[in-house]
C-alpha cells in the first residue's frame, strides 16, 4: 500500500491508484470531464485530456492532471486553492466558448455535466451560439446515434469506449497541429472537407459513446415525434411493447432509486399517454426461447452450426456482420423478441382484434439505441409493411412523461393487456447479462431430459465478469455454455473460438456492459453500481413471479394451438426467424 496526503489528509491506497480515486475514496471530490471510472479496461480512465481535475504536487509546485498520475508513496496534493480555481475556471471558460450553447432543444437537458459545472463556477452566463473551432456539420447519418461535433468538447470518453470496452474503433481525433474534432477515422483521407459520417462505418450503434458522453454531442436519434403523431391519429391503433431490462431502470429518471422496479406504473403511463394496447416483449422473449430451445436441440443433434450464437442484441449481429462473417451461420436463426412481437402483433394479433395491419402502429421501448436500427434492417418486415414502427428509448419514454405532465411515481400500478402480455420469470432476466442462456436452460434441460428440473437457478452464467463459462450434464449430453458482454469480451470469446483454444455448444453475447440494464437508451449517468442494482432487481422479479419457465407461459401455448403451429413449423419460420447475411 502506497500512502499519499491530500489537503492534510493521509490516505492508504493500492499501487496503480489515480490521485482522483485516492481523493473520491478520502471523500475529497475533484471535478472533472474527461474521465469516466467505468470505461474498462481500468488503464483507459485515466485520460488527462480536458485539464479540469489540475491539483498542486506540492513537493514540485506543479500542476498535474489528477485523473492521469498515479500515487506515489509519500506525495502531498492540494485538491484545490485561488490558484488551482482559477487555472480549471479558465479551462471551463475555454471549453464553453468552443461548445455550442444550445440547452433548450439539446436531449441532454438536466444531466449535461458540462453545464453542471458551469453553474457551480458560476460560468452559466456563457452562451456561445457558435464555436471558434472549424468543426463538421452534424452527423444524423445513422438509424440509432445521431453526433454533434459543435457539442462536443474532446474529453475523449466517447472514442476510449468505442475502441476499448466495446473495440469497434468507431470515433477518433483529428488533428490540426493539436486535436480538434472527433470524428469517423480517415475523415480526411479523401479530401480535407471530406466528411465521413457514421453510416459510412463500422458502427453497431450500441450507443455506448452516449452514455459517456457528458455533453449532448452524442444522442439517440428520438422517435418521440413520430409517437406523438401516431398517437393524435384516431385512424392508428397505436400498441406498446416494453423490453424487460426497462422496468428496472425508468424510475430512476422520476427519482426512484437504481434497483427500484416500476412495472406498473410503466403500464400505466404508456395508457396515460394514449397507447390504446401496452403489451410486453417478455411475452415474446417466453416465445424466443421456446424456438430457440428447439433451434438448439436440433443443431446439437444433427452437430451442425456449433457452437449457436443467441441472436437477440442487434449491436451484436452488426458486430458479426462487419466482423466475423464467417460465423454468421452460427448465429440462431430467431429475430429478437422486438421484431418478433412486431410480426406478431401485425399478424397474430391484427387478426385477433380484427384490425388492418396497416393502422397499427407498433412502438417499442428499449433500453437500447440499436434496436432503432435493427427495426429499420430490411428483414424486419416480411409483411410488406414494418414490423416495428417506432423505437424509443428509456430516457425518450421518460421524456415523454415529462412532457405530458403524468405523475409517473404517483400513478395507481396497472396491468400489461393480454394476450400479448403475459410472461414468466425465465422472460424477465433476458434483461441482464446470463439471462437469455439462464432462460434458454431452463427449458431446454426438461425438454431434452423430460424430466421437471429440480433448482431452476443457474448460478454460474449470472453476474458481472466478462466471460462466464459452464458445463452441465443434460442427459446424455456434457453441454458446454458461455455467456459474456461487451464487445471487447465477445471479441476475445470470438478469438478463442476460432483459435481451437475453446469449444461451446451454446454461447450468449450481449452487446452492452452488463447486457439491456446497461444498454445504450438507459437513464444518465451510467455507471456501474446502477447497472448492479438493476440486475438485482432483474433477479427480484423472476423470483416474485409464478411461472419460471418459458414453456409454461399459457399464453405462448395458445399462441402455438391457434396460431404458429409448433416451434420451427412453417408459419414459425415466416413471422419469427430470419438469416444475416454480410
Ligand atoms: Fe434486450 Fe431483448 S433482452 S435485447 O437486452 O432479447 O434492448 O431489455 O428487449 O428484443 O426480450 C434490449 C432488454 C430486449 C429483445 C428481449
């Protein structure tokens, strides 16, 4: 242990530790922009980039980067002085006037931590209308994020996520003399007002550079409007579904705390805001597995396709497609539950209530800035017409509660409409890391054994770390699973697989940190202690409800008699399952 005095207090802490997390852990906070402690790997927090967190080494009498050096045995650190103020007050002053000021139509609002440190400098007076950079025109190129380089100020989280966390390199800096844009890499390769948007990349629109983000240069790009037209349009019949990991994580955008689980109240606002039907993608996600399952158990029998990749994180597909093609045979041939309940609500239940297809609109939401794109892919409307309509995320559907005044916390609890809304607990955790490969082993082991399981609760995929791995005994069958999260975790997951140095039959990834909880629409700021507490609450409801297993939910067994038939049957293979190509 290293032991280092700040303003006067001594502190004993591990080797390797920044001078901010000596500070943070002694309760001495130091403000700062460009670092972010939940980017991993840990060596890519300490970025130095915007200044801001300057503290006096006193033995040098200088001034150093608090978030970039780290202790040594001994040091004294002044957090603050008239000095040190105004040195980050002049930074501050600086990053504003080249920051366009822009708060009443900018998305970030109230969690922009660029204009909450304005304010505590007293620098909110600063409205800069343009910036003295020479910056690029917005990008609004791609289906999910849309990025405004005249927000954005440079601290560099945005491109330390995309090329650490999730490694898909997506954002870089430009240079002129110094870094002065961030911008899509070889922006000026073709000329220099050559533009490259994001379109034009690699990017799985994750939306992970936007949780970072402490401006408003990175956003999802909204689909309120279009919501809020098709709810004014008495000829659409306007139906919800709500992914499951956002239960778990709206309240906190009404003052709830992380962990707290609002499904009705969810229900009841979205009836508040004119949705004629709320119904629930559990109810799908049940389905998915029942194909999935089966999907599974005929390619371990025939020894194809193995190991199967889940195929329900649309950052994930988009991963694959541009990265690893050569798998894409590998992947479950199951649309998401998203597209899948969008198929079916524009069928199954059209028919049902006796509505035209085409007056439905069908909005989902998500924790999740891909899903935008993954609704708009081409093989998400087999119909003819769009199987998902609108994509909104959480903090889209939050703002929209705002909006109309609804008194989220204080709304009497209401309950999802059937049949499209009943669902079991196997459902509920797809919302987390482990959860979809947890749901999938619960059915598949009784389905392949015939035999009712006696604990349903599979320890071993659950959790935070990168990469879990387990081998079960079903039967027969020694079956090797491995889930993990981040796409830096499945590119080294992936590596090992193609290197011979590891063999799955079944393998669960998730695009985001943590799986949907962390997901690129959830509520700001993101951290990691928020995505823990939403997982627990994950857990609390498939404990709370009745039906644990996908196969049980007597919805989806209805679903079966009087609609698709059986799993993997025809009518299955037209609405629910679909084929990537590169
Ligand atoms: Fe997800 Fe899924 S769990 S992908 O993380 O399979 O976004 O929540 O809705 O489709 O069900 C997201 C969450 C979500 C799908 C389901």
């Amino acid at each position: 242990m290293l032991t280092i005095t700040i303003d006067g207090k001594q502190i004993s802490t591990p080797k390797g530790t920044t001078i901010l997390e000596a500070a943070k852990k002694a309760g001495i906070e130091i403000p700062t922009l460009c670092h972010h402690k939940d980017i991993f790997p840990p060596e890519v927090q300490k970025s130095g980039g915007c200044r801001i967190c300057m503290v006096k080494d006193v033995a040098t009498d200088k001034m150093i980067p608090s978030c970039a050096e780290p202790v040594t045995d001994g040091m004294r650190i002044i957090s603050s002085n008239k000095k040190i103020k105004q040195a980050r007050r002049n930074i501050l002053e600086s990053i504003l006037e080249n920051h366009l000021i822009d708060c009443d139509h900018c998305l970030r609002q109230k969690k922009c931590e660029l204009m909450t440190l304005a304010k505590e400098f007293g620098l909110d007076h600063i409205t800069s209308t343009s910036v003295k950079r020479l910056v690029e025109k917005m990008d609004i190129s791609s289906e999910g994020i849309n990025r405004d380089p005249q927000k954005c100020i440079l601290c560099g989280r945005c491109v330390r996520v995309c090329s650490e966390t999730q490694t898909a390199d997506i954002l870089s800096f430009k240079y002129d003399g110094f870094p002065n844009q961030v911008t899509p890499p070889f922006s000026d390769e073709v000329s220099p007002q050559y533009e490259r948007q994001l379109k034009d990349t690699a990017c799985v629109e994750c939306g992970q550079c936007v949780t970072v983000c402490p401006t408003g240069a990175l956003t999802e790009k909204s689909h309120e409007e279009r919501v809020w037209e098709a709810l004014k349009d008495p000829n659409k019949h306007v139906v919800a579904q709500t992914a499951p990991a956002i239960r778990v994580s709206i309240g906190e955008e009404f003052g709830i705390a992380p962990g707290g689980v609002s499904t009705g109240q969810m229900v009841a606002s979205l009836k508040n805001l004119g949705f004629n039907k709320v119904f629930d993608t559990n109810f799908t996600a049940d389905l998915t597995i029942l194909e999935e399952g089966h999907e599974f158990i005929d390619r371990v029998g025939k020894g194809e396709n193995l190991p199967m990749f889940t195929s329900c994180s649309p950052g994930w597909i988009k991963f694959m497609e541009y990265n690893y093609p050569e798998y894409l045979d590998n992947l479950s041939t199951c649309k998401s539950p998203q597209q899948m309940f969008g198929a079916l609500a524009k069928s199954y239940y059209a028919k049902k209530a006796g509505i035209d297809p085409k007056d439905i609109f069908s909005v989902s939401l998500m924790p999740c800035t891909a899903k935008k794109f993954e609704a708009s892919r081409p093989e998400m409307s087999q119909s003819g017409i769009q199987d998902v309509d609108a994509v909104l995320t959480t903090r889209e559907f939050a703002r929209m509660v705002k909006k109309a005044n609804i008194d989220f916390k204080g709304l009497e609890e209401q309950e999802f409409d059937n049949p499209l809304g009943v669902s079991t607990g196997a459902a509920a955790i797809f919302g987390t890391t482990g959860g979809v490969m947890e749901a999938a082993l619960r059915t598949a082991v009784e389905v392949i054994t015939g035999k009712e399981l006696g604990g349903i609760e599979f320890q071993q995929v659950r959790g935070y770390e990168g990469i879990k791995e387990a081998t079960l005994q079903v039967g027969e069958l020694e079956v090797k699973v491995a889930v993990c999260h981040g796409l830096s975790n499945a590119r080294k997951l992936l590596e090992m697989i193609k290197n011979g140095d590891a063999f799955y039959h079944f393998v669960e990834v998730m695009s985001c940190p943590g799986g949907c909880i962390g997901g690129g629409g959830q509520p700001l700021p993101a951290t990691k202690e928020k995505r823990q507490a939403r997982m627990d609450a994950i857990y609390e409801v498939d404990k709370n409800l009745p039906l644990r297993k996908s196969h049980e939910n007597p919805a989806v067994q209805e679903l079966y008699k009087e609609f698709l038939g059986e799993p993997l049957g025809k009518m299955s293979h037209d609405l629910l399952h679909t084929e990537y190509t590169e």
